[in-house]
C-alpha cells in the first residue's frame, strides 16, 4: 500500500473513529438512578408554597345558582435538618411565615365569621428518611378552624406526594407508591404511581424529572370544620353534618437535582368530580373542585 492511500485509510479509520465517539456522547446514557438524600446536622432549605383550591356546587335541584368557591394561599417554607441517624433519617424542623390568604364565595363568609385567626407562623418537626418519606409529623401551632380551613396538620407536608423509588430506576421506569392520607382524606390503602421522565434544567441546575398520578377516593368533613370554629355559636346555625365525597384525579410533577437529589420544584394539579351531603337532610349535591399548587426553591 503506498503512502497516499495509508494516509487515506487512516483518516478514514481516524474520522469513523471521531464519528463513533460523537454518536457515543451525544446519545443519552440512561443508567439507572438511585433518588436517595444525604442529609448533614445544619441543613437550611428555603422555598415558596402557593396553592389555589377552586370548587363548583350545582344546587339547581332546589332552586338554586351553581355556588362557587375560591381560596388562595400562600407562605414561605424554612425546613432545617437535624439530628441525623446512621441510616440517614434526620429530624426535620419546618416553619412556615409570610402567610397569605385570600377566598371568594362560602369560604370568604366562613373567614369572616373567624375574625383574625390567620396564623402568622406555623411550627412543627417531622422525621424524613433518605427515600424522603415522612412520619411522626408534631404541630407546634395550636390547632384552630383556620388551620382545619388550610388542611390541618397537613399543611406541614408539603412534600407529601414526593416518594423516592428505594432502588435505581431508569428513564421510563415505574413503580408504585402509597397516597399520603392526608388526616384521613383519602381513602387508607390508595396507590399512586411514580415514574422517572428524564432529564430537564431549572436555571443553571440540571435536574431529574418524576411524576406521580393517581385517583384516590376523597372525603372531606366540612360540617366538622365549621363545628370546630368557635364562632360557630355566635352565627346562631346549629352545627350540620356536611360530607364532601369524589374521586381525585391528580399529577404531580417534582424536579430533583441531580446531584444533591434536593427537591427543586413540585407542581401538582388535581380535579375531584363528586358531591357534597348534607347527611341530616338527606341531600346531596353534584360538585367539581379543582386544585393548583407550586413549590419553587426561595431565591
């Protein structure tokens, strides 16, 4: 072989070379991932909640308009980690200030017989795992109507819905998580599922995509609430044994770095079709409910 055509056959073999390297990066890896958290004693995490909660009661049946409800909220979010285990659980301190709140319609009147019972913080501990799984949630803030109104003891776990996979998943896996039961709002047993998306960024981070999906059967006592509220005398209404029952469809979609594994971001929405009761009575009602909720990293 003379010269030229060595040097021909080399810059062939050195440019297939380069090609096979080039398709070799650019194509995506995908490596199972394992979601797992380290914690370190110290550990501040800030972020700003939001959720806007929407329903919709046709009472047509009795001669009445479709009676409409809106209730907004808003905090920021303190969580300090403490305490850490030798299987990675910590104790997690969580404050909750700078609280807004804003309703419309039955809720807006109901707020108005509490007077001035926002609460300017709220305080609380939890424990969490690596797989961020909470338990053993203690309230520090005194339980009030109001709170019942914002969701109760709930409100502390605003990662509720988040559920790390316990062993590495790829892109496209599934697996399979409980529904948080809220104080008993969803039915006890009910599953959602998780998948892992892909890769995406926020800013200058790059971050793992997941989502949760599931439709649990809800109901919520809100002849309870209004019971508990303790102007409840004054409105001169004997307290009424009220029920909202339906089915929850819901998606949450969570983005975690990818390299501390700290949860960035969640947006959820969920739409609940069902009926309210009036139990005593022995009516019900036709009724839709829509919620929006977002959690961002504090800048």
């Amino acid at each position: 072989m003379n010269r030229p055509l060595k040097l021909s056959v080399f810059a062939l073999l050195l440019m297939g070379g380069s090609f096979a390297f080039a398709q070799e990066t650019t194509q995506p890896a995908n490596e199972p991932v394992l979601f797992k958290r380290t914690f370190t004693n110290g550990l501040v995490e800030k972020y700003v909640v939001t959720s806007q909660i929407s329903s919709n009661t046709d009472l047509s049946s009795v001669g009445q308009d479709v009676q409409s409800m809106n209730f907004d909220t808003s905090m920021d979010a303190t969580y300090t980690y403490s305490n850490v285990k030798e299987d990675g659980s910590a104790l997690l301190t969580f404050l909750f200030n700078n609280i807004k709140m804003k309703a419309e319609g039955p809720m807006a009147e109901m707020m108005g017989q509490m007077g001035d019972q926002t609460p300017k913080e709220i305080k609380g501990t939890q424990t969490v795992n690596p797989f961020f799984k909470i338990t053993n949630t203690k309230m520090e803030t005194a339980n009030s109507s109001m709170m019942q109104m914002m969701g109760g003891n709930n409100i502390s776990e605003i990662f509720a819905f988040v559920a790390f996979p316990t062993k590495a998943v790829a892109i496209g896996d599934t697996w399979e998580a409980d529904v948080p039961s809220m104080g008993g709002m969803f039915e006890k047993g009910a599953k959602m599922t998780g998948k892992f998306v892909g890769a995406g960024e926020i800013g200058d981070k790059k971050v793992w995509n997941l989502q949760f999906t599931g439709k649990p059967k809800m109901t919520i006592d809100i002849g309870k609430m209004m019971a508990e509220n303790p102007n409840q005398g004054e409105s001169g209404m004997p307290p009424m044994n009220i029920l909202m029952e339906g089915t929850t469809s819901m998606l949450i979609k969570v983005a975690v770095d990818q390299t501390t594994f700290q949860i960035l971001s969640v947006d959820s929405a969920s739409e609940t079709d069902g009926k309210v009761k009036l139990v005593d009575m022995g009516m019900e009602f036709p009724s839709t409910g829509q919620q929006v909720s977002k959690i961002v990293v504090k800048k």
